[in-house]
C-alpha cells in the first residue's frame, strides 16, 4: 500500500461523499468473489476425479494469477485516485477496522506471492486461462513446496477468518447500528 503524506490523504478524502467510486467498489467485490471462489475450489477438489480436479487447479491457479492483478490494481487505486471517505467510527473501533483492512492486504498479498512460490517450488508450470505460460523462478524443491503448500494453506484459512468477521462487521454496522457503513461500499 502506498503510505502517503498526511495532507496527500487529506486532499483525497471526500468529506462529502457517501459512497466510495465505481471502480473501489468494484474492485473490492471482486476481491471478494475471487476470494471465495479460489477458497471453494481448493477445498473441494479433493472431492472429485483426478480429471475434474487437475481442471480445478488450472483454474485455481488463473483464478489466483488474476487475484494478483486485482489486487495491485486495487492498492495503486487506492494509493491514487481511489476516493476516501471520512472514518466511519473513531477510537477502538476505527482503530480495529484500519487493523483488519490493513491485514487483509497484507494476507492477500503473503496469498499471491505464497501461492506463486508454491507452484515454483514444485516444479510444474502453470498458465493464466492458457493464455501464456509462467516462467519459472527457481529450481524444483519439494520440500519447501511442502513448507509453502502448508503456509499456503494456513493463509488461506486465515483470510477466510478475518474476511468473515469483516463481513459480520458490516452486517453488524447495517443492521444493529444503522450507520450506513455498508451501504458505502454497495454497488448501486
């Protein structure tokens, strides 16, 4: 995330919207879709043939190349013409919330670069929707692939927890404290 001076921050913090811009929401939502699905994807292909799994980890790993992409996208937005909105709460809780946002970035980010190493580390190539292929970085090592596979795995789980108390968060904002936090980030 690009850190920028504190007036920069202020200059880009509308003070009078109520929503964030097309493009964050967007972006956010797909986060979240991605998220999810790449989730879903790696916990179930144990579940199915070798044939449909081996297709399920082909898309896994587009899915996940396009995670990369959203996300740098997401955080050069951001750091760039992304709209700021005033804090929606102040003290512990605004505190906790820029914790968690700042978390999920970080999560998100350890996830690509894992997940990339992961693929590296065992030495099979991997492509984006058949498109081009990934070259490798490094020599096959099967041993850290298991390291990183199972580092993989624990980030995996854990953006799942901390997007899930994220998610309770802004139902908690929408329906117990009627502040209008979710509405912020809905599109529409």
């Amino acid at each position: 995330m690009t850190i920028l001076p504190a007036a920069a921050i202020a200059a880009q913090t509308d003070q009078t919207a109520s929503r964030y811009d097309r493009t964050t929401i967007a972006l956010h939502w797909l986060t979240a879709g991605l998220v999810v699905t790449l989730f879903l994807l790696a916990e179930g292909w144990g579940f199915v043939p070798r044939d449909i799994r081996k297709a399920g980890q082909s898309l896994h790993i587009s899915l996940g190349i396009l995670l990369a992409a959203v996300l740098v996208t997401r955080l050069l937005w951001r750091g760039s013409a992304g709209r700021r909105l005033p804090p929606a709460n102040a003290g512990l809780l605004h505190w906790a919330a820029s914790a968690a946002h700042l978390a999920l970035y970080a999560l998100l980010a350890a996830q690509a670069t894992l997940g990339f190493l992961f693929r590296w580390a065992q030495g099979e190539p991997f492509q984006f929707f058949g498109l081009f292929d990934v070259p490798p970085a490094f020599a096959p090592d099967h041993d850290l692939a298991q390291t990183i596979g199972g580092l993989h795995d624990t980030v995996a789980w854990t953006i799942i927890a901390l997007a899930g108390l994220h998610a309770a968060a802004a139902l908690i904002h929408h329906y117990a404290l009627r502040d209008g936090v979710l509405r912020r980030m809905l599109p529409g």
